[in-house]
C-alpha cells in the first residue's frame, strides 16, 4: 500500500494480520486505518490496536447508521405484530 493509504476493515477480523497492520502504522507505511472487527473480540486490555496512532478501532458497529436502525426497529415490530396477529389468543 502507498504511504498515503489507509486500510478501512469492517468484514472479518482475520482478513487483515493485526501484527502486520501494527507494523505498517508504527513504521508509517500507511497513513492510517480503521477497524471494527479483530482476530479476538473484544480486544484485550493491553492488545496494541488500543495505543496505537492512526488506527481508529471500534466494537463492531462500522454499519450503524440512523436508517439502518429505523428500518431495523421498524421491521422487528412490523413482524411481532404479524406474529401476534397470527398466533396470540385475541385479547
């Protein structure tokens, strides 16, 4: 990678060697990174990704967004609903 890079993981921890990554960022062969998901979740107390510069490393929640939850809740009560409908004895 360019030393202008930056590496963004939001897939799965092991795609991206934690060691490697550490390298690049402490030797500045890339110019920074992000990540939410790692080889050990959740990361251990002393693991590098949490005093290292340029590595912006969160708790696997890179897809939230506000429309994702609106949908998301939305649907959950559109189906409890539909189940309720379906199933519940009526009231």
């Amino acid at each position: 990678m360019k030393p202008s890079a930056r590496l963004v993981n939001t897939s799965r921890g092991p795609i991206v060697v934690e060691a490697a990554l550490v390298e690049a960022l402490a030797n500045g062969q890339i110019a920074g990174a992000a990540v939410d998901v790692f080889d050990m979740d959740p990361l251990p107390p002393d693991h590098p990704y949490r005093r290292i510069d340029r590595l912006l490393a969160t708790p696997h929640i890179g897809y939230v967004s506000r429309g994702l939850y609106e949908r998301f809740y939305r649907d959950t009560v559109a189906n409890i609903v539909g189940w309720l409908d379906a199933y519940a004895p009526a009231h």
